[in-house]
C-alpha cells in the first residue's frame, strides 16, 4: 500500500513538474523570435555596424535563453542554441559586410531550427534523463515540491482568466479599427510584451503574463494580416 501511494505521489509530481518544464521551453522560444527578428533586421542593412548593432542583440536574447532551456531539458535545442552563439559571435567579429552577412545567414538556419525543435520537443525527445527519472519517496519533499508548482499552475490559470478580457478587447479593435492603426497598436504590445520577457528578474507571474499576452496579440496580428493586400 505504501509502496503504491508513492508511486502515485511521484506520477503526480512528473506531471506538474512537466507543466513547469514546458512553460520554461515556451519563454525559451519566445526568445527565439525576438533574437530571429534581429537577425532579419541585421540581414536587411548594407552597414557592417548596423549588422554588428543587430547581431548583439540577437546574442544576448540567446545568452538569457541559457537557464530557460537547462530547466526546459529540450538538449537538441540547447545545442542548437549554443551552436548560434557561436556563429553569431563571429558575425560581431567579422571585419567585412560580407562576412558578417555570411555568418547571419548561418545564424538563422540555426534559430529557425532551435525554434522548429522546441515547438516539437515532447515528440522527438522526454523533457527527463535518468537521473531525473530517479524519484525522491522522501513524501514531504514531494509534497512540498507539489504544492510549489500547483501553486504557479493556479497563478497562471489566474492570469489565462484574466486575459481573455484582452483577447476579446483586442478582436474589437482588429474588427472595427483601420487596417494600418490596429496594426500599429497590437506590435506596439507585441513589442513591449518582448522586451519585458527579455528582463532577467521579471517575476514568474509577469514572465507568464507577457508570455500569453505576446501570443494572443501575435493571434491579433496574425488576423490583421498584410494590410497592403486590403483595399
């Protein structure tokens, strides 16, 4: 009997811990396309430091992404990510508008890898090795851990909640405002939702906000579409 209700304390524990895992993987690649936007911008100057300015930037959304894709356990994105950074050190080196062009284009195989691989990382690979795989039957630690994580999935479905009055909101504005003005309002949030997620000691509940509120207002734009092409 005993035996059986630690193993359930345990499949209890891997399944929240799972949930805590792939939140970490998410804010990884949202990184991911903050660091892709700045290659893009790097990639469309013709001056050597410019390209470097952008390059910089780009490294350094890759640098905070470190820890995310430790505790995210995705080892085929870690290497891919650590990979980039290497490449793209050597775009800040380069002497030449060409080299330094050459490396970029490396870099954003890369990053469009990192992030097709992270947005497919349970299919391709368990987010646990062995070590972690070795449970704990000390209960109280289980349950401590429990109740941490419980507590953040309760925090987060607080903030799912509260953010479809966004959602709703920002469908109106996507439906009745102009093409170029409802375009302009949803990538200033988009853009600040990035910048906040790039901070290093933004609380878990505002790292969670940003998160969600960057992804429905990339939903928002997504809907605007190119405005160009409306009439």
């Amino acid at each position: 009997m005993k035996k059986n209700f630690f193993f359930f304390c345990a499949i209890a524990l891997l399944s929240l811990s799972s949930f805590g895992k792939n939140v970490e993987c998410e804010y990884a690649n949202s990184n991911m396309g903050y660091a892709k936007s700045q290659i893009d911008a790097a990639l469309l100057t013709q001056d050597i430091n410019q390209a470097r300015f952008y390059a910089y930037r780009a490294l350094g959304a890759l640098e905070k992404s470190k820890n995310q894709l430790n505790i995210c356990g995705c080892k085929l994105a870690k290497e891919s990510m650590l990979e980039n950074m290497e490449v793209l050190s050597l775009a800040t080196k380069s002497t030449t508008l060409e080299g330094t062009l050459s490396y970029l284009n490396k870099s954003i195989e890369l990053t469009n890898n990192t992030i097709l691989v992270l947005e497919s990382h349970e299919t391709h690979e368990s987010a646990y090795d062995n070590e972690s795989l070795s449970i704990n039957t000390n209960a109280s630690a289980n349950n401590s851990s429990s109740k941490k994580i419980t507590k953040k999935k309760d925090l987060f479905k607080t903030i799912d909640t509260s953010l479809e009055k966004y959602r709703i909101s920002l469908n109106k504005v996507v439906e009745s405002v102009n093409c170029k003005d409802a375009t302009a309002f949803a990538t200033r949030i988009f853009d600040e939702c990035e910048a906040q997620l790039l901070k290093p000691n933004i609380s878990e509940g505002s790292k969670y906000y940003n998160l969600r509120t960057k992804e429905i207002t990339q939903e928002a734009l997504n809907k605007i579409g190119n405005c160009n092409n409306k009439k």
